[in-house]
C-alpha cells in the first residue's frame, strides 16, 4: 500500500536534483534537500555531501574545515527517508506528507537514539553548544555572537578594522566604500550617484520635481513640506502633544518610559536583561478569565459573552502577507481603491496587512494607511526565526513596526499585530517579546478544526491555547493579555491518488495550480460555511501574491471577488482587520446591535489625519543603496519622506550611520 502511494504522489509532482529551479507547491527536491528560494537545496543543519545527499554536520570537522576555508563536512549516515503518507498539508513554504503515526522513540526498542545533526544558526539567535554558527560567530552562554576583534554589520561578523566606510553622494566609492542618502555607486565613474530624476540636497536623495521635505525639528519656513507626521507650526516642523520627535519621526509619548531601548550599533535591547519568571498555562478556568481583558472557552468554539451562534456577527477578515511592492500593490488597489467592499452598517470593508521589509516599497504601504487599513508586523528580514532568541524577535518585529511608522506613516502606536515570517512562531521567546514591546496579538499558530468541525475563536494566553498544540513553537508559559488569533486550515482540492484533501494554514498551498476559478471560489466559499454555519468563528483568509496571481492569470483575485460580492449581501457578515475584531471581542455585542459597536464604526480615525505630510505621493523618492553584506548586493526602496542615510535593516531600523 505504501509503495503505491508513493508511486501515485510521484506522478503529481517532478522529481528534482539539487540546485534545480522547483516550484514548492508543485515539485519534489530528491536526495532530503528542499525547495528553498525557488531551487533545491539543503535545509539549515545540513550540506551536499559528496554522495549527492543533504546531510547533517559533524560539528567538529565543519569547525576544523570551516578555519581551512574549505567545504564542511557532512556525516555519512544513510538518508533520512520519510514515513507512511496519509494526507497532504500544505505549509507557507512547501508542501509536507504528513506522517500516518507519529515514529517513536528509539530506545522504545531498546536502542539508543542518535545524536540530532547540529543546526547552523544567525547571528544573535539562540544556539546549543553543538550547533555552527553562521556569520563567522561563535555559540557564548547560548548565543551566537561575535568575537571581541570582530563588529557585527548586516547580520555578519568582520573584523574591526575592515568596516565598510561610509560615502556620501557625489564622493568617490573606488575603494567600495558604502554609498549613503539613497544613492547607489556608478562603477563606471567610481562615484556615488542617485536614481535618474533624483537630486541630491543635504545628502539626501529625492525627486527632482517632488517638494521639498522636512523632518521633526527642522525648518519649514521656505515652504519645506514636514514629514514623519508633523506639522510646520511657527516654521519649524512639530509633533503634536501626544508625541515626540525622534529618528525622524514623531513617536509616541509612552515610548520614552518602553521597556525597549535602541543602542546605536547595538540595535533594540530590552531595558531589563531579566525577563519575569511566568507560570506554566494552565487550562482553560472561564469563571476567572473575563472579558474583556481575557477570553477563553474549554473547548475553544464558544463565540464570547456567551452569545449564541445566530446572534453572533459572522467575521470575514482579509490578510495579506509579505513585501508591499510593484508585484502585490494592484492587486491591493484594485481591491480596496473605489471602496465598493461594504459593510452591513455602511461603513467600508478593511483588511489587515502583514508586511516584511525587504523589497517593500512605503509610498505603497502609506497608500494603505491612507484608505485606513491596518498595518501589522511580519519581521524586516523574513527569515525562519524558530529558534531565534528573544532579542532576535525585538529587533525582527518591533524594528519593522518602526521602520513602518517612519517610512509608512503607519503610526507606531497603530502598529499592534505580528504575524510571524513564514508562519513559524518562536515559543516562550517570541511571545516574551510581544509583551515586552506591547504587541497586541499574533497571528501565526495553525490549528486543524477538520473538514466538517467548527472553526476556533481567539482567545488570550492567559490559559493554554484550546486546541491541540504540540510543536515546540507553541506558547509553554502565561502570557496575561496577549491575543492569538488561530488560522484555522483550509480544505482545499481534493487529491483522488490518496483519497484527502490539501489542507493548509495559507489559501495558496490548499489548492492546486490548475484549479479553475469556478473551483477556487467553491473552496473559499466551503472554509466560509465552516464558520457561517456554525457556530461563527473569524473567518481568516490568510492571502498572498502566489494565490491572488495563481497561474499567472490572476484566478485567485477572480475567486476572491466573486466571494466578497455575494457575502457582502448577507446582513450578519462583517469585512474587518483583526484589530477590529479584536476590539468587538473585548466588548461583544449581538447582531441587533452592531450599528453601535464603537469597533466596526466608520470613518476610522486616522492618526495625523490632519497633516498632508501623511498623504499619499505621486512622485515618492527612490532610494537605492549597495548593501554588500546582505545575501542581495544591492537594495531599493519607494517612499514619501527622504531617504535614509543607510538602507533599514536589522538593528538599524532608522536607517541613520551606525
């Protein structure tokens, strides 16, 4: 039987060898590697070895050999194959056969286990004695870092006195020096240069023909247009009595008593390296959880308040994920630019967007902040972070927060979601973090409800999670306050070679490639019934480029058009970003009574709306910069303040000369 599902499973898929272009939701990588970045290669704590197979590290040797600048070495152990297929289950990377029974222990048997192949680690995350560390750093009292003659620049170590030096526009960058203020070196003329258009004043590039800009605390008494959402008030640029200017923005007063601090060329630090000592979660006890700081039910299916089903509002919530940029920001327009998506109350339909920094381009994103969309964290890098440390999280998720409020106009205050890159949450350490920099909720733990089972609410980590959490990414420990908002899975097309379904956290891995969009819009509205016909749990459909273009013929955008026209029409469903649902949830009320719920009410107000500087752009700033220690040589961005000095990255949010 095994051997003739795995024939079957072979058929729908190309079998590739490493280091072939793959597709991740279509195609097989042989020999244990793994579709990664579009082409088959080995996962971290593994390397090619000579018989053509990803294996695991021999610490030792990969040290010795990693000092002689050659090759690591990998062990020689036989292949790790995979078990029994039952059913498919699709991931925000790839697609996994899951295991019909879990393997179990070894020494079960009477055999000792073998040792776990060390993991190659980032900079700055969490690391065990065993594992590589990647950057040229070294595992100390359980992270990697740097060593005491090396400095760390853009996620790598190097040595103190090689430091790329800094050059400004119009200075010579033959010696490669970095080039600053959003230009990018000419190595023709061995000169740093702006885009074409673009000028450089006070070092800072920008459009020729865009006004000029003004940061907090500088002048604006030659009509110079104030940025970062101040305002010119008796010609100089000024934040209001609710915030301050700092970094080029005007930040939040509570920001300056945050337990979070930013140390030039350290990065975000938490004022206390001591983190509270938090009890271990307990079951659901619903007679001291009350709202509306703390929601959970026993079996995590009860709407709140105990409202019943038919009285409770049906909750559409769209998500996106990933970069904002050329490839994703029509579709985003096309949805929400002519504001035809509405509401039962009349207000209009909102989406919640999880941005990653890399590749987003933030007159796109202060678009979105404009039509009053929500703006959430989905890391600056979009690396894998499961097993990064606490300060890891801070720097990936709160960095982002405030390179969205200083490039996007989002607000830092505004900015109160997470969704973890690539789906994969990061235990105690991550939700440690959340509280720590006052994140509100997250949205990245996957739940299965069944194909027929109701749907699971959110709920707050004062109590275990409700619903069957057995990854080492799971929360452990009490997180008082602290929201999860669950991505129920989809069911997706129907496999007939092993008699399941697809099924997935994301909408893209639960359908097929030549699904047609009569099919796709069936699955959307199938995963919509789960909910609406019973017991009305949020229905999260969690949406990216890959689904929205599926083929290349836009399928996924016709689907989803064709689902929000008929569900708009039902008096009971509500279109809202999660921190919209969130609100409602803390202060719930029935159907009869949505038309005064302070949480779906419309306008939404905009923080700064009475500042143009805020305002969408027509001719945003380009802003380009060589970045040599990044896996991508060089960078760009679109935005509507000035150009950084430096490209945003990991702890360097700002962009300002570290």
């Amino acid at each position: 039987m095994k051997n003739l599902i795995e024939k079957k499973t072979e058929k729908r898929q190309r079998l590739l060898k490493y280091g072939q272009a793959c597709d991740r939701y279509q195609d097989k990588c042989t020999n244990g590697a793994k579709c990664i970045d579009k082409i088959c290669k080995c996962a971290q704590g593994f390397a090619l070895s000579a018989n053509g197979w990803c294996e695991g590290f021999l610490l030792e040797k990969a040290i010795e050999t990693n000092k002689k600048g050659s090759t690591p070495v990998q062990t020689t152990a036989a292949p790790v194959t995979k078990s029994r297929p039952a059913v498919i289950i699709s991931t925000d990377e790839e697609s996994d056969i899951l295991e019909a029974f879990p393997t179990p222990p070894s020494s079960i048997f009477g055999f000792t286990e073998k040792p776990k192949p060390p993991k190659v680690v980032a900079v700055g995350s969490h690391c065990e004695p065993s594992d590589i560390c990647l950057g040229e750093s070294f595992c100390v009292k359980g992270v990697c870092q740097c060593g005491k003659k090396m400095i760390l620049q853009n996620g790598h170590c190097i040595p103190k006195n090689s430091k790329n030096k800094i050059a400004r526009v119009g200075q010579s960058c033959r010696n490669n020096e970095i080039c600053a203020g959003g230009s990018i070196c000419d190595y023709d003329m061995k000169k740093c240069i702006c885009a074409a258009q673009h000028i450089a004043i006070n070092g800072l590039c920008k459009q020729k023909t865009a006004p000029a800009f003004s940061a907090p605390g500088d002048t604006c008494s030659m009509g110079e247009q104030c940025v970062g959402g101040s305002t010119c008030f008796e010609g100089m640029c000024t934040c209001d009595e609710h915030h301050f200017p700092e970094n080029g923005y005007c930040r939040p007063l509570e920001a300056r008593s945050s337990n979070v601090q930013f140390i030039n060329g350290a990065g975000l630090r938490f004022s206390s390296k001591n983190p509270p000592n938090r009890q271990r979660a307990t079951p659901c006890n619903p007679v001291e959880c009350q709202l509306p700081n703390c929601f959970c039910s026993e079996d995590g299916r009860s709407p709140p308040a105990g409202l019943r089903p038919e009285d409770t509002p049906q909750f559409v919530v769209l998500t996106f994920d990933d970069a904002v940029n050329g490839k994703t920001f029509p579709d985003y327009k096309s949805l929400f630019e002519n504001d035809v998506l509405k509401n039962p109350n009349g207000c209009d339909a909102k989406a919640t967007f999880f941005v990653s920094h890399e590749w987003t381009n933030y007159d796109a994103v202060n678009w979105l902040v404009q039509k009053g969309m929500e703006v959430a964290s989905n890391s600056i890098s979009h690396e894998n972070l499961e097993q990064a440390t606490t300060n890891r999280w801070l720097n990936e998720m709160d960095g982002q927060r405030r390179i969205l409020a200083k490039f996007g106009g989002a607000g830092e205050e505004n900015v109160v979601g997470m969704r973890a890159p690539q789906l994969a949450a990061g235990s105690d350490r991550m939700f440690e973090m959340m509280v720590g920099a006052e994140f509100l909720y997250d949205n990245s733990m996957s739940t299965n409800p069944g194909i027929h089972g109701e749907p699971f609410w959110p709920q707050t980590l004062d109590y275990q999670v409700s619903w069957e959490c057995w990854d080492a990414s799971c929360p452990k420990s009490s997180f008082p306050g602290i929201w999860t908002v669950p991505l129920n899975q989809f069911y997706g097309s129907y496999m007939p070679q092993i008699d399941s379904f697809r099924r997935s956290s994301m909408i893209r891995a639960a359908v097929g490639l030549n699904d047609t969009v009569d099919t796709l819009e069936e699955i959307i509205m199938r995963n919509f019934e789960r909910s609406y016909t019973t017991n009305r749990a949020p229905y999260i459909l969690s949406l990216n480029a890959d689904f929205l273009q599926l083929g290349g013929k836009n399928k996924g955008m016709i689907a989803l058009k064709k689902f929000l026209n008929k569900i708009t029409h039902n008096k009971d469903v509500y279109i809202v970003t999660i921190k919209q649902l969130i609100e409602w949830m803390k202060r719930p009320v029935p159907i009869s009574q949505m038309a005064k719920s302070k949480a779906v009410g419309c306008p939404i107000s905009l923080q700064f709306s009475r500042n143009p500087s805020t305002l969408a752009c027509d001719k945003p700033n380009k802003c380009l910069y060589s970045t040599p220690n990044l896996p991508s040589q060089e960078h760009q961005f679109l935005t509507c303040l000035p150009c950084p000095i430096m490209y945003p990255w990991l702890e360097n949010p700002a962009g300002t000369i570290v």
